[in-house]
C-alpha cells in the first residue's frame, strides 16, 4: 500500500498488528464481509506476533527522536505519497484536487526541501487522501471479502492487487535507489513503515475499547473506513458515527498525552 501515514487506509492496516486476541467464531456466526475469517484470524496472529516482536519497539524507539526529526520524516514520505494521491484523483476526474497535489509537490519539492517541511498546507494546499482502491471503488468495482495480508493488515479482494498500482507509482519505486543502491532503498521502505507506526501508537488503547475482540474492531473500522473514503467523505450512518467516536476517543488520548507531558 501506499506505505505512508497520511494515508490513513494504510495506517489503519497497521493500525491493529499490536491488538491482541484470536478466537474461534462458529461459521454460523461469521461475517457476510468475511468469508475467509479462519485464514484472516490466523494471518492477524502472525501480525500481532510481528508487531509485537519487532514493529512496535522499533517504533517506540523512534519516537525517542527529537520531534522536529520526526516530523520532518513524516513529512518527506507525505510528499512522496502526493505523486500516488495525484495519479489517482486524475483517474477519478478530480482535477481541482490534481492541481491542489501538483502546488504541494512543487512546494514542498522546492522550498519545503524535498518535502521535509510542509509549507504547501499554510498556503491552504491540504493533504489529500487517495489510492488505486479507492479509485476502485469510484470506478463501481465492489470491494468484495475482507482479506488479512501478511505483515500488511486489513485489506479487501479489491484493494490488496490495487496496492501494487501505488506502489509502481511511488518515486521510491523508479529512484536508482532500488538498483544501485539496495541497502539505501530498503532503509527507507523500513524508515517509512516505522513512521507510521509510531503514529498510531496513541490510537492503540481507543481501539481497545471499540469491540471485545480486537479483530472484529479491526475488520469493522477498517471495511467501514474504506466505504467512508470511497464515497468522497460523504457520512453515511452508522460509519459516520464511528468515525466521529474515533475522532472523540482520539482528541482524549491527545488530551491525555499533553496531561503526562506536564
């Protein structure tokens, strides 16, 4: 996937690889959405393993950085993901959000030095979030079952193969980098996924409280996002409210943060 964090489809696929917990539910009791869960629940425990081994304190180290390191990383894979969020709002016929991607590229490309600072949202350019997937979606394409991927996290039938059209359309992808320098190249692949993870740090106990079985929070936040993402933002019910229980539990675990720091 687009391995980067604004992407938030993305982070939500690594969002749950630290939630615990892998049940056993009855096939009468399984979710129309997910036909494939004994092989979803065993790939989520492979995750869960990962994450807990590795990801997770590679993360938590991480953030031992000085912010404005973190920050500038963060930034740089951003300006990175707006070539992908740019070829896609073009194949969905949304070219005032193509030209606003076009100002942040050349901005932050320019004066933001390769994307380290962002200095194209001040000017009112904000980030856009777009994938193949999504552009899937607008297209007609049903996202079809929900699908664990291996060290990825949530995705469906439809946007598992979309994930290799925004990564061919990454710069990371076409640098020399990948040829010449392998090493290099695989550092930032690994820099980047550590930076989303450590982003979602916060959200890991708002997640907890969502569902008693974390799978079932983790196939319904992200299947519920997805559609959310698909359908331009547009609110429809019950998604709408769970994204703004989200958005509450979220500005508490911030509240929280800010408490500990005094």
């Amino acid at each position: 996937m687009s391995v980067v964090s604004c992407l938030r489809p993305a982070l939500l696929a690594l969002m749950f690889l630290g939630l615990a917990g892998c049940a056993t539910v009855p096939s009468e009791d399984r979710h129309p959405d997910d036909p494939w869960e004994s092989y979803n629940r065993a790939v989520f425990e492979i995750n869960q393993d990962f994450d807990e081994s590795l990801l997770r304190p590679a993360a938590v180290q991480y953030q031992r950085l000085p912010q404005p390191v973190q920050t500038g990383v963060g930034n740089f894979f951003s300006n990175l993901n707006d070539f992908t969020v740019l070829f896609n709002n073009l194949l969905q016929g949304n070219l005032e959000n193509a030209a606003s991607d076009t100002g942040r590229i050349m901005f932050n490309s320019t004066f933001g030095l390769f994307g380290l600072i962002d200095v194209a949202s001040p000017m009112g350019l904000d980030k856009n979030n777009e994938d193949f997937g999504q552009t899937l979606g607008a297209w007609g394409v049903a996202r079809g079952p929900y699908l664990q991927l291996p060290f990825l996290g949530p995705s469906t039938a439809r946007d598992a193969p979309a994930r290799l059209v925004d990564g061919y359309t990454s710069p990371l992808y076409h640098t020399n980098l990948r040829d010449d320098h392998t090493g290099w190249w695989i550092g930032l692949i690994a820099l980047d996924v550590v930076d989303m993870r450590a982003g979602l740090i916060p959200t890991e106990r708002m997640l907890a409280q969502l569902s008693d079985d974390p799978y079932i929070a983790m196939r319904q936040g992200y299947l519920q996002r997805r559609d959310f993402l698909v359908r331009g933002g547009r609110p429809d019910g019950e998604a709408d409210a769970m994204l703004d229980e989200l958005d509450e539990l979220e500005a508490l675990e911030a509240m929280e943060a800010e408490e500990s720091e005094r």
